[in-house]
C-alpha cells in the first residue's frame, strides 16, 4: 500500500481566545458558533470564513482521512493567523498559543500527523527564538511562513537571521502565499485567491532566487504551496529576463534561475493533468509533494486524486503521495514513517 503524505492541510485551535480584548486592538481573527456544529470565523465584526469541526477536531480529521486514504497530515496554521503587522510581543504570544496546540494534537496522534510553526516574522529575533523552541522542544517538524512579511519580500536583509537558523536546525519551510491585494480591480471574482495568490508565490521564490538567498544558505529546504504559483510555468521568462536586463535581475545574484530547478520542492496543487505534467517537468518529479489544502474548498478534495490518474509510473505516483515529503521532512520523520 503507498504511503500518502498531505503536506499542506491546516488547522485551528478549537477556541481561539478573545484577541482583541487581550491585546486591546483590533484586526484579529476570532471564532464564534454557529448552526450545524460550525464555527465562523470573524474579523474585526465581519464574516471572514465558515469552518467546519475538521478544521479544529482531531478525531474528525483521522476519520475524514481514513475516508480518503491519507495516512499523514502535516498541520499548518490557516494563513490569516500570520499576523505579521501586529506588536511582535503579542504575535509571538499568539505564535507560542497555536504552536503548542499543533504540537499537541501531533502528539496525541504521532503516526496521523506532522506539525509545522508559525512565526512572528515582522521580529527575525523572536521568530529565531521561537523557531528554537518550536524544533527543539516541540518536535515540530518545520516551519511554514507567509510569501512576504508586511513590506519585506523574503529577500529582506532583516530575515538572514531567519534562513541562517533553518540551515542550522536543518529545518524545512513551507512557503504558502497569503495577504493578497484585494481592492480595486481584485474585488470581484475570488481573484486575490485563483490569481493572487500564485503572483504572489512567484514573487516570494524569485525573491529567494535573484535575492541571493538560496545561493547564500544552499542547505535551505524551502516548499511552494499552490504548486509553485505561477513560478514553474513562467520560469523561461524569468530566466531570459535574468539573461536580458541583469542590470535589474543580477543585482544581487549570479546564479542563473535554471539552475534551481530540481532544489526546490512544490507541493502538487494544480487541479489540472496538463498543469502537473509540466510541473514535474520543470520541478522534478522528486520535488513535488502531494499537498490538498485541506480542509477548504479550493483544495484538492480526494487527496492526491490527480496524481492516481495521470499516466506516470507507479513508483513516480508514489513518490509524489509519500516518499518525496519524507526525503523533505528527513532525519526523524523519515525514520519514523519510511515503510520498508
């Protein structure tokens, strides 16, 4: 039976406490009940989401996964939960209160789940801090952080604090896009998620690429959610763009983008045949990791569906579902859950 491995799924706690009134400001996500066993999620007064117990309850999920044949979930927080323009003390705060409840329901069921951090980005200081605690006395497995911090790209000179620790915790990050334009033309049609949100993807890993980063921290393993945005399929253009104007493009960099392909890991989110045959294609079909956005509903519904009935190998189709997220995660997750 192959091994399948959901890299991108999310959850919440199943209260959040009242953050505004902690913190004394507004502009935070709470929850309140609602009919059917549901909770709505509210910001700042006004619906942001409808959640169903599968976003919060263990037990709930197990069972949805055995439905569907998932053995793994990696646990990240819903990207609203980022909070980077908050007070860092109080995003820290927030950080420490849904690290421990990943880490807890991880440890309630270790061979069902995987956890990864959040971090108060916006203070690279307390984000390393935090990213020690998490990895050290936690056991998360990773990190996943926004496509940007506030005005920074993930270039900013103010993150090496940041990657140098991943290097040195040998810890991965999961890179998923979030804080999307969403006035003016962005107001209709969902464009900020079916559009935005791989723009923004894009941007995050070229910022890496033409930013020095990953040529400055070769260890790092980073992950694209969302496939990689638009990033696999624009890579020719990216590249004779580096070619054209390195006035503009090799700034601070001189390695040509090509020359990442095959390094970087994207999970396997495109909802599209065509679409995941060019991904593993320019990616590497050891780079591509099944990924569903559960619980929501621009995810892939059946986990790794997509990749069951496309035309690769068996052992290509289980690479994708499980080998290639242990080869991602390593040392003591790939021990735990290599099958012979």
């Amino acid at each position: 039976m192959t091994l399948r491995i959901d890299l991108h799924t999310h959850i919440l706690p199943k209260r959040l406490p009242n953050l505004s009134e902690k913190y004394g400001y507004g502009g935070w996500i709470s929850t309140e009940p609602i009919e059917g066993g549901k909770q709505r999620m509210m910001l700042d007064g006004k619906p942001f989401r409808d959640i169903e117990c599968n976003c919060w309850n263990a037990e709930k999920r197990i069972e949805e996964c055995s439905q569907l044949d998932v053995d793994v979930q990696v646990l990240s927080t819903v990207p609203v939960m980022f909070n980077y323009s908050k007070k860092p003390e109080h995003c820290l705060d927030l950080a420490k209160y849904l690290n421990d409840d990943i880490a807890f329901t991880c440890s309630q069921y270790p061979d069902r789940f995987i956890g990864l951090a959040t971090l108060p980005m916006q203070a690279p200081d307390l984000a390393v801090q935090e990213l020690h605690r998490c990895i050290k006395e936690l056991g998360l497995a990773g990190v996943q952080i926004g496509s940007h911090i506030n005005d920074w790209n993930l270039d900013a000179p103010e993150l090496e604090p940041f990657w140098s620790a991943c290097e040195e915790l040998d810890c991965p990050v999961f890179i998923h896009p979030w804080d999307m334009e969403q006035k003016g033309r962005w107001t209709k049609y969902w464009f900020p998620w079916l559009i935005g949100m791989p723009c923004e993807t894009t941007m995050a890993v070229c910022s890496l690429i033409f930013g020095g980063v990953l040529e400055r921290h070769p260890k790092l393993r980073v992950c694209l959610a969302h496939g990689g945005g638009a990033f696999p399929f624009t890579i020719g253009r990216i590249e004779h763009g580096y070619q054209v104007r390195p006035d503009l493009c090799a700034t601070d960099t001189q390695t040509n983008p090509l020359s990442y392909l095959g390094k970087i890991w994207t999970d396997s989110l495109v909802h599209d045949q065509d679409a995941l045959e060019l991904l593993i294609k320019k990616m590497g079909i050891d780079k591509i990791i099944l990924g569903s956005d559960y619980p929501f509903p621009l995810g892939e519904h059946r986990p790794g569906e997509l990749v069951l009935e496309s035309t690769l190998s068996d052992l290509d189709k289980q690479k994708i579902l499980g080998l290639n997220a242990l080869e991602f995660f390593g040392g003591q997750v790939k021990q735990r859950f290599q099958r012979k």
